[in-house]
C-alpha cells in the first residue's frame, strides 16, 4: 500500500514533533498529512509554535497513532521541510471568494476541503457552485476532502 493511501484510509491521531534552533521540543496534534505526491507530504498549519520552530530547524517527526483498541501500532515519518508556500494562487487581499476560488480551480492549488457534509463544508460547496465549478466531480488531485 502506498504510504498516501494508508494516511488517507487509516484513522487515528497523528502528533507532530518539531524543535526549535537551541532543540527545545514542541509536540502537537495534527490531522494526517496531505500527500503531493509519494515522497512530499503536506501539513497546514498557522504561524504558530510549531511554524515558528520550522522557521529556524527543518527537521520534525510525524507519529500517527492508529484508532484501534488494544493496540499500539502506527506509521512515524521522519520529515524535513524543503519549502512553503503561503499564497501560490494569489488571492491574498481579495475580498470576492467566486474570483479566489476560480483562482484556486485554474491554478491547481491544493485546496483542504472539509468533505463532511457539517454546514461549513455545505457553506463551501454553495460557493464553488457560485463559481460555476465543482471540484467534487472533477476530482482534482488538488482537491482534498478530508472528512473532518
């Protein structure tokens, strides 16, 4: 099974590891990772502590800890950052969300869909649907519903 496959069918808890420049540790929870492809996977995050020990050490763990009773069993990645991007559409600034999502279709950002069905997911796909688009039925590699 391929590593994108198992993060995308397995549920279960994932905890991200990193450290600052001077190895002081910081550990926290994280949905699994969003895979580009088999050797590049893909965490959102806010400029937070975790971000920020990023900035200055590259280096971090990923564990996922599997829902299964009884048991401890996993997958730990072993991750260094090779870059970021904070707006590769370029929508920063805008304030109409029909152009930013046209934006986000024609450039084939990766776009973190909720894909829950709660009312922020219904919210979302009103304004694709706005947009005269619907990326849940072209299924874009970009598109990534992941169902929390």
């Amino acid at each position: 099974m391929k590593l994108s496959e198992y993060f995308e069918n397995t549920l279960g808890r994932g905890v991200l590891a990193t450290a600052d420049a001077k190895g002081i540790v910081d550990a926290a929870v994280y949905s699994r990772p969003h895979f580009v492809d088999e050797e590049t996977a893909v965490w959102i995050m806010t400029d937070r502590l975790t971000h920020a020990n990023l900035q200055s050490n590259p280096h971090a763990a990923y564990i996922l800890a599997e829902a299964k009773e009884n048991a401890f069993v996993g997958k730990r990645l072993y991750l260094t950052k090779i870059r970021e991007e904070s707006d590769p559409a370029k929508i920063a600034g805008g304030k109409d969300i029909v152009v930013a999502l046209k934006k986000i279709y024609a450039a084939g950002t990766p776009f973190v869909s909720r894909g829950d069905r709660s009312g922020t997911h219904s919210a979302e796909l009103r304004m694709w649907k706005a947009a005269a688009l619907d990326p849940n039925q072209a299924k874009p590699s970009w598109y990534r519903p992941i169902g929390q």
